[in-house]
C-alpha cells in the first residue's frame, strides 16, 4: 500500500513540475519520503536532457521590464504550449528575466554564463529541463536604452502567455506616442530601424531583383529606373520602421507620426516566440 498521501503528489508536482505518472513512480521508489523523490525525478530528468537537446522548442513566452531608461526582453522556448502555460515555466522567465536585468545582459549568451544564487544560469535552465520534460532553452535576450523606453506584450493566443514582445525608445515626444510605435512594430515586424541598417549588399541585391523581374514583366527601357526605384522604396517601407506607414493612420510614415509630437525614435526590439 503506498505510503504518501495526494496531498503528497500534489506538493511534489507544484515543486518540481513533473507529471502525476513520474510523481507517483518516485514517490513509490521513495518510500513516501518527499525529499528524497524530489532527488529521484531531478536524476531522473536530468538524464533526459541530452536526449532532448535535438528537440524543437518553438513555444514558449516573451517578458519584459523597463526601469527608466532601459528595457529587457527576453524570449524562453519550450516545446509544447501545454507547458508554455505551465506556472513553473512563468516562473522560470520571471527569474530570468530579473537576471538578464541584474546583470545587465544584451544577448542570450551573457544570461546564460551569468551567475544566479551560486550557479550558472544555464544549469537552472537544465534542472527546469529535467522538471518540466521538456527542452528548455534561453533563445534570446534584448536590451534597449534610451530616454525613454516603452514595452508591449501581445498575446497572439488568449490561453497562452504573450508571444509578441516589442521595446521601443524614444528621445523627446510623449508616453503614449512610444506605445503606439511599440504596438505597431508588434504588428508590422520592421527589421530595422533606419535605411542606413541595411548593409549595401542586401540593396543591390534587391534593385538587381527589381530590375530583373520588371524585365520580364515587359516594362519598357526608359521606365525601368523609376519602376526599379519604386520597388527599392517598397522594400524599404516593408522592413524600415521609420518608412513604414504607421498602423493607425497609414497615410503617414512612423517617422512623421513621431516627428508630429516631438519625439524621434533611437532603438527597438521585437520578439516574436519561435521566429
């Protein structure tokens, strides 16, 4: 007869957030005795995180924390939304995050190697691993300073945390026009701030596409210039913040939206869980 009690499993699942079935198999290895089946299921665990190293985490939550002139994002993946909603999985990011703060991390690499309590993040990462059963991991971390500094959270699903974290900072202008600008890089996914971020390359690229394909569309000579310019400006408008017409009134630029209320935009950052 087992020799714990529900309340037993109940303590040991809210501890460790191990399944009923694991529970139950080191409760009954354990004798009923709580600490020593909370050993089992971390052993047990930890055994498995290799295994799942190969595994796709494309779940998971956004959070963020301004502090004045700062913000941080960080974006921590798992591989089911079942645990993405997990509260030990929440709890996990909301350590996380006040790390990547406290240590004043602007990638996941530096929060990863970082210390927390007396161990480096990346084992707290692999114990909720082996608790939780399945691949955890720190994908990626954002800082943004600025004058002023605004978050955005979306939820893209309302049964699950948000997926959509977005920083922006602002010199000038007020709070409110900062989180229009946040909401709207939550929707329209720029990826970059300014026409000068995008390496060389990559535009010429985009004018010998442009040039290419007006060509076989037919375009006549004397036009290709001004056609192949269009599409150049269009590419910009898609990925340039600044250029694209902003969400609420999209007959102006987001540079003219700030310019209208005094504010100029210095940085941004955009989390989407899983892209």
């Amino acid at each position: 007869m087992a020799n714990y009690t529900a309340a037993d499993i109940k303590t040991l699942r809210e501890s460790t957030g191990a399944g009923m079935m694991d529970v139950k198999k080191a409760l009954d290895e354990a004798g009923g005795d709580l600490a020593k089946a909370t050993e089992i299921l971390r052993v047990k665990g930890l055994k498995g995180v290799t295994k799942r190293e190969g595994r796709s985490a494309s779940n998971g939550l956004v959070r963020a924390q301004v502090d004045g002139g700062v913000g941080t994002l960080v974006e921590v993946n798992c591989e089911t939304d079942f645990v993405a909603k997990n509260p030990k999985f929440g709890e996990l990011a909301d350590q996380l995050l006040a790390q990547a703060v406290a240590v004043e991390a602007t990638d996941a690499e530096a929060l990863l190697a970082s210390d927390m309590d007396g161990k480096m993040v990346k084992d707290v990462v692999d114990e909720a691993n082996a608790g939780l059963g399945e691949k955890i991991e720190v994908r990626r971390v954002a800082r943004v300073v600025g004058d002023q500094v605004v978050s955005y959270l979306h939820k893209t699903n309302p049964d699950l945390p948000p997926q959509i974290g977005v920083l922006v900072a602002t010199s000038g202008g007020s709070e409110q026009t900062a989180r229009d600008i946040a909401m709207h890089v939550a929707a329209f996914a720029p990826t970059v701030l300014t026409r000068e971020e995008i390496d060389a390359e990559t535009v010429e690229n985009e004018r010998r596409i442009a040039e290419q394909t007006a060509r076989e569309e037919g375009k006549p000579e004397a036009a290709l210039p001004k056609i192949v310019e269009g599409r150049v400006n269009g590419f910009f408008k898609e990925n340039v913040l600044l250029d694209q017409a902003f969400a609420k009134d999209n007959k102006k630029s987001v540079a003219q939206i700030a310019q209208e209320d005094g504010a100029t935009v210095t940085g941004f950052a955009r989390f989407k869980v899983g892209v």
